[in-house]
C-alpha cells in the first residue's frame, strides 16, 4: 500500500491528491472499525476535520503507517483527543477505555500495513478480516453484556437501509461465549390482569350452580413470582429502538436530497454564467425525476416499516450497505464540491448529467439492498430443528442463508404460531411417584473393612437398594397416566354436552319475525353481550372442571370465556368452533397481548453475526424455558429422469397351471 | 436361482414306466410350474423365485409312486431334455410323447441333500 500511495502521490495533481486522500480516509473511517457513538462524532466533525486534514495530507501521508500519521503532528493529535473527550462525555459503556482506544489504533495501523485497503475498496463489498483475536480477548468480557445496552438500540431487523455506520468488525473479532439479548415486541404469556383477575374469580365455577365446595385457589407464591417475572419481562425505554431508524431516515433523506441540491446550487449561486442547456437537460430533468420518484416509493416499500427485533449486534449487510451509500454520497459531495462549487463550473448539462449519475447509483444500491436484505435467505439452505428445553415441543424448519441473530429472529416468530403454549403446570411427575423415599437401610459393615471404606459402600448398598425398589415406579405412572386421561376425557365430554345444549337455547332473531311474534308475547331481544351471559351460566361448572382437570384454568379467566362466547356467538359459530380453543393448548401467540416486548437471550458459542454453517447449535433462553435450535444443511438432490411410455403399461394374469400326465 | 446362473444338486434317477390307461399312456403324477407360470404360488419350493417344474400330486399306486417319485419333487431332466428353463406346455409335452415308454427323470428334494451331507458327514471320502 505504501508504494502505492506514494505512486499516487507523484503523478497526479494536487486536488486529485486530496479527493483521492479523503476518499481513503472515508474509507478507513467507515469500513474499519470504530465505536458506534465515536464514529457518530466523527461525523459531525466531519466536514471541519475533512478540511483541516486536507492541508495536513501531504507531507505526512507519505509514510506507510497510518499511527505515524496520526500521532506525527499535534494538530491531529489534538484531535483524537478531543475525539477522545467526546467519547468520554456521552458515557460509552465500559469496553471503550483508552486502552481499547490505543488497542484500535494498532489495530488501525496493523491492518492498513498488511494492505488492507488492497484496491478493492470500491467494491466496499468485501468484509475486511481483522487481525488474530488473541489480543483483543482482554476486552471481550466486557463486550458481550455492556454492549446489550447500547447496540440493541442500534440495530435493527427492519430499519431503513440507510443509517449510519457501525463498527461491524467489531463482532468478529470478539470471540468467545457470550449470551446478547434479542427484544422482540410482544408480551408476557401471562398477563398481570388476567391472573389477578384469576385470583379474584376462580371460584366462578361454582357459584353460578350449586355451591359445592370452597376455592382451594389463593394467590401463592408462584402468582406473586409470576407478576414479578412479568414485569421484569417488558421491554424498557420504548424510544430507544426508534433512534437508528430514524438517523437512517435522516441519512435516506440526505441521500435523496442531495440530487436536486446538485442541480439547485448552480442555479442559485452563479445563475448568470452558465450555459443554456435546453432539450438534452430537460430530457434529464425527467429521468431524474421520475428515478426519484421510483427510489422514494421503493424505499418506502422496502424499509421503511417499523422494526420488529432488536439484534445484538449489528445487521452486517445493512451496515455494509450504509456504509456504502454514505460513502456513494460523500464522494459523490466532495466531488462536487472541489469540482463544481470552488472553480464555479459553467457546464450546467455536466451538473445534471452528475446528479443524473448519483441517482442512477443509488438505484443500484438499493437494488444491492434488495438482494442482500431479502432475497438472498429466501432459497432454503439449512434445516433448523427447534426443542423446548422443558416439554420437548419440536419443530423443524427450513431457512436460507442467515446470520445466527437473523435466523433467530425467523426462528421467534415461527414458534410463536406453531408452538403450543408453554404450561409449566403439565411438566412434572406426580409427586407420589418420584419422591419415593429410600428406605433407611441400616448397613453394617462386618468389621473387615477399613473406615475409608466405609462410607462408599454404605452409600452404594443404598442406591443398589433404592434402585431394586424403584423398579415399581414406572407401574405407577403407567396408572396415574391412564387415570388422568380417564379423568380428562370424562369432563371433555360433559363440556361438550353442556355447551351444546346451552347453544341450543338462543337463536339468532331475524327481523321479520319482529312482527309476527310482538302481538303474541314480546321476546327479549338481546345484543351478543348479553346472549353470551346468558348461555354461560349453565355450562361454566363444566367448563371450569374441564380447564382444571388439563391444568389450563391459569389462561382462561371467566371474562376471557364470556368474551370468546360472545365472539362467538356475533359470528354464528357452532358450539364445536368455540370449544376448539379449549380443548387444544393452542400457539403461544393466541394468550399474548401484543403491547409489550418480549425478552429473549441468545445464547451462543459463535459470534452471533456468524453465518448459518452446518452443525451449529445455539439458544434462546427465556427466564424459565429455553429453545434449542440446531442447524443441518438441507441434502443436496441429484434428480435423475425415466421417461414411460405411457402404452407400455401392459399387464398379464398370474397363472397357476396343474396338468397330470 | 435366477436364469443363466449355474447351479449344483444333488439329483436322483427315476425311471418311470408309462402305463397304459385305455388309450393314453400315464405317468401318474401332476405337475405345475414353468417359466411362464407364478412362482410365488409354488408350495414346494423353497426359493419362490423358482419357476422350475415340480410335482404337485402323485396318483396312488400309479408308476410314478412306484418308481420313487414324491410329491414336492423338482424335475431337472427328462430323457436328457432340461426341464428348469421350460414352460408349462412344453414340459407337459415333453413328459407325454406317445412314442416312448419310459421316462428317465432326474428329480431333486431337499431331504436327498441332507441325506448326502449326512452320509458324507459319517463316511470320510475316499
């Protein structure tokens, strides 16, 4: 690289030297790495830094190391410095000493010697490889935890393409396990209201009927550790996941902006030197127009939509991208600026021929965004296959070429249609059958042996015996389970019974027998509302032992139920559609309130940007479950042919012939 | 055994003299089989793929029971024609030429290839 600069330095004239410079420093500054909030400085320095550092490119730009360059003049060390103490004001989290700071000069100044610019940073597509990690492990304890806080607001699933630049090698380079946290919006399984509500009428069942019996329901403990767990579980500071967003809206609408600003400054600073340009411009004019208008409505399509997850870490081809449109723009302006503001450029078809040119570029990065962002992971690659750590809930699916957060992600909302709910009320055995005592066997030992002995053996006579007497055990089970099914089936039916009859005593009122029943005797007529109560006192008793019996009565409150029956009912349901919600544990996104975040954790031995490669396992943990996805590659498929002729199917009788002779 | 593949059994010589019932010479047995024939149909054979000639019935106190011949036989040769890749027709032919009196059959079962090993297991061959 070195020769190579000073190759560029010799032959080329002076303005070229400086674009050519600050087109390598953009691209230092935005492809390798750097703090999310120091690179936010940078940028509103930029403009004074770009001018300052013109004039300080030339004699030091000469030697090979970027580290000489940075620390041979005071004026640019004053400038880390102050970059340093703004760092320091806006209370990084801990990872950014100024240990890590001296840690990514070296860094900085390593890779720019190995040639890391290489020519190919036009491309901008290549994700460039940071050195070994060994080095930077001190730090990479800190990062996976204090980093939650600041990168979960600054990436986003869906956000606009263009926001600004990350440190996205970052990720790389910090290996090692680390748990990051993925929010995703949604709600706590279980709502606060519903289980006090839960608390207050559970006895509903009984005294709409007979009273048989008292509510053996209060709040217990596990209530009052459920509220607490769900209160822990909503997402904090809701304004913090709409910050990049709209940074990268505001660098979308810089981008868009920029064009016409191209073709307006000319206009409205040296309006009287410029040449006429007459049909070939307006020709322009239209092209460009309509460009941006497609741009604006693609952009509006694709992007901008609400962000659904907050990653980890950073969006790898989103930051890519960004990074590239900041960099298509910035040189696209300081182009302009050096060419067509200072010497005051009369060719006006030359401006718009350029501001043509930006716009066509930014179609083609958006249509690079397009590829990266949503096509590419459409053709299926891998098989995941997703286990609830508690039940045993399995699903498999197929997915394309992903990041691990990414298919996370996918993975997240998948389950939260296709799993059944989670109910921590139908995990265990009963206790009767596990908590078998061992019997207190008094072992003597025969005096032979000596005290060291002694304890072992004692121990291992014990677990010898209690395994010889838990050999009942499975026979138990084996009747308990028959039991409860016997149970469960029995009050399934009287449930179902109960709610056919109770369907059978209202019918929908049609209008025209208004007047033909009136002068007879009046019938009540009543709205939904009303007919669900209604009907739903004779069948509550029987509904209510049946959500008992499958350990359901925690999700359904009696509200919910009149609730479900009036819905019903609006919608002409048969009593079999309404009960299809109870007799099934449906997907964990039917008992959700969908107002609140849900917090999962990411658990991972890889650096969770990582892409998909076969025999990964990771997890998403929530406080009492978690989900085990692993990852097979889908086989590859020789398909072979064999054409059949479709007159070739002939068939013949099976002859069994005897003949005596 | 599948076509074309060589084989090796132990076979037995029967030699059969035809009767003559009226006017018609008789063996006295009944066969089934033949390469147009199902084998799977086959009792008596071991291989359901076999769609050789076997005899299914032997008439009592007929030549063919007299001579030795058992139900459940295979029949390899006829008067040194092949009988494992024939059908069903031609080996009704070939059992019943008007012109000749005897038939020489090579027949094979399964308890004459114990009975060798037996005999072979005992006796050391010379």
């Amino acid at each position: 690289m070195g020769p190579v600069m000073s190759c560029v330095t010799e032959n080329t004239p002076q303005s070229a030297n400086i674009l050519t410079r600050s087109l390598f420093l953009l691209l230092l500054l935005g492809v390798f790495p750097s703090e999310a909030l120091l690179f936010l400085s940078v940028m509103t320095n930029y403009l004074s830094l770009a001018l300052s550092l013109s004039f300080l490119f030339l004699p030091p730009f000469c030697t090979n190391s970027l580290f000489l360059f940075f620390s041979s003049s005071p004026p640019q060390a004053s400038k880390i410095d102050s970059l340093r103490s703004k760092v320091d004001l806006l209370r990084l989290p801990l990872a950014l000493s100024t240990k890590s700071i001296s840690n990514r000069k070296s860094q900085l100044g390593v890779v720019w010697e190995k040639g890391g610019g290489g020519g190919s940073w036009a491309g901008g597509a290549r994700k460039p490889r940071p050195p070994p990690a060994s080095d930077m492990d001190n730090e990479s304890m800190y990062s996976g935890y204090s980093y939650k806080s600041s990168h979960s607001r600054s990436s986003r699933k869906h956000r606009d393409k263009r926001d600004r630049h990350r440190g996205k090698s970052r990720d790389s380079s910090i290996r090692g396990d680390k748990s990051v946290t993925i929010q995703a919006p949604g709600e706590p399984l279980l709502d606060a209201e519903s289980t006090r509500g839960d608390d207050r009428d559970d006895n509903w069942g009984e005294t709409t009927t007979v009273v048989t019996g008292t509510s053996v329901d209060s709040v217990s403990n596990e209530d009052l550790t459920r509220m607490s767990k769900d209160l822990e579980d909503s997402s904090p500071l809701e304004c913090r996941r709409y910050l990049s967003p709209a940074l990268g809206a505001v660098l979308g609408l810089f981008a868009l902006v920029t064009p016409l600003a191209f073709l307006a400054l000319p206009q409205l600073l040296w309006r009287d030197t410029l040449e006429p340009c007459g049909t070939p411009c307006e020709g322009l004019y239209i092209s460009l127009a309509f460009k941006l208008l497609i741009l604006l409505i693609s952009t509006w399509a694709l992007f901008l939509r609400s962000p659904r997850a907050t990653l980890p870490r950073f969006f790898i081809f989103r930051c890519l991208l960004l990074a590239l449109v900041f960099l298509f723009v910035a040189s696209y302006w300081l182009f302009y600026g050096v060419r067509v503001l200072e010497p005051r450029e009369t060719d006006y078809r030359g401006i718009v021929g350029y501001a043509a040119s930006l716009v066509d570029a930014l179609l083609f990065i958006q249509y690079l965004a397009l590829v990266l962002l949503e096509v590419r992971h459409l053709q299926p690659a891998f098989c995941l296959k997703v286990v609830r750590t508690t039940d045993g809930a399995s699903r498999f699916y197929n997915v394309g070429h992903l990041s691990i957060q990414r298919a996370a992600v996918w993975v997240l909302d998948q389950y939260y249609s296709d799993f059944p709910v989670y109910n921590p009320a139908l995990l265990n055995l009963p206790k009767s059958i596990l908590s078998k005592k061992m019997s207190a066997f008094k072992v003597y030992n025969l005096g032979e042996e000596n005290s060291t002995n002694n304890s072992t053996g004692q121990s291992r006579t014990m677990i010898a015996a209690a395994a010889r007497r838990r050999d009942n055990s499975h026979n138990e089970y084996y009747y308990e389970e028959a039991e409860v099914e016997r149970r469960v089936r029995k009050r399934k039916a009287r449930l179902v019974v109960a709610v056919e009859e109770a369907f059978t005593h209202i019918k929908r009122h049609q209008d025209e027998d208004a007047t033909a029943s009136s002068p007879k005797h009046p019938r009540e007529v009543m709205d939904p509302r009303e007919a669900a109560q209604a009907i739903f006192a004779p069948m509550a008793r029987a509904m209510q032992k049946y959500l008992r019996a499958t350990r359901q009565q925690s999700y359904h409150s009696m509200e919910s139920i009149i609730n479900h029956l009036q819905f019903c009912v609006t919608h002409n349901m048969s009593p079999k559609a309404f009960l299809e919600r109870y007799l099934s544990p449906g997907p964990t996104l039917q008992y959700l309130d969908t107002t609140r975040g849900r917090q999962w954790t990411l658990v991972s031995e890889e650096p969770v940007t990582a892409a998909l490669r076969q025999g990964q396992v990771f997890s998403l943990r929530r406080l009492d479950f978690s989900l085990v996805v692993t990852v097979a590659p889908l086989p590859f498929l020789r398909l072979g042919e064999e054409f059949i002729d479709p007159k070739r199917h002939k068939f013949v009788m099976k002859l069994q012939s005897e003949t005596s002779v | 055994m599948s076509a074309g593949q060589a084989f090796a059994v132990v076979v037995q010589r029967i030699e059969i003299r035809k009767l003559r019932h009226g006017d018609n010479l008789i063996l006295g047995f009944s066969i089934g089989g033949g390469i147009d024939q199902d084998p799977g149909q086959n009792p008596f054979s071991d291989d359901k793929t076999d769609k050789g000639i076997y005899v299914t019935r032997i008439s009592q106190r007929g030549p063919a029971e007299e001579a030795g011949l058992r139900m459940g036989d295979k029949i390899m040769q006829v008067n040194g024609w092949d009988m494992t890749m024939v059908t069903h027709d031609q080996a009704r032919k070939r059992l019943t030429k008007k012109n000749e009196d005897v038939v020489r059959l090579l027949v094979t079962r399964k308890s004459l290839e114990e009975a060798v090993k037996h005999s072979m297991g005992s006796y050391p061959r010379q």
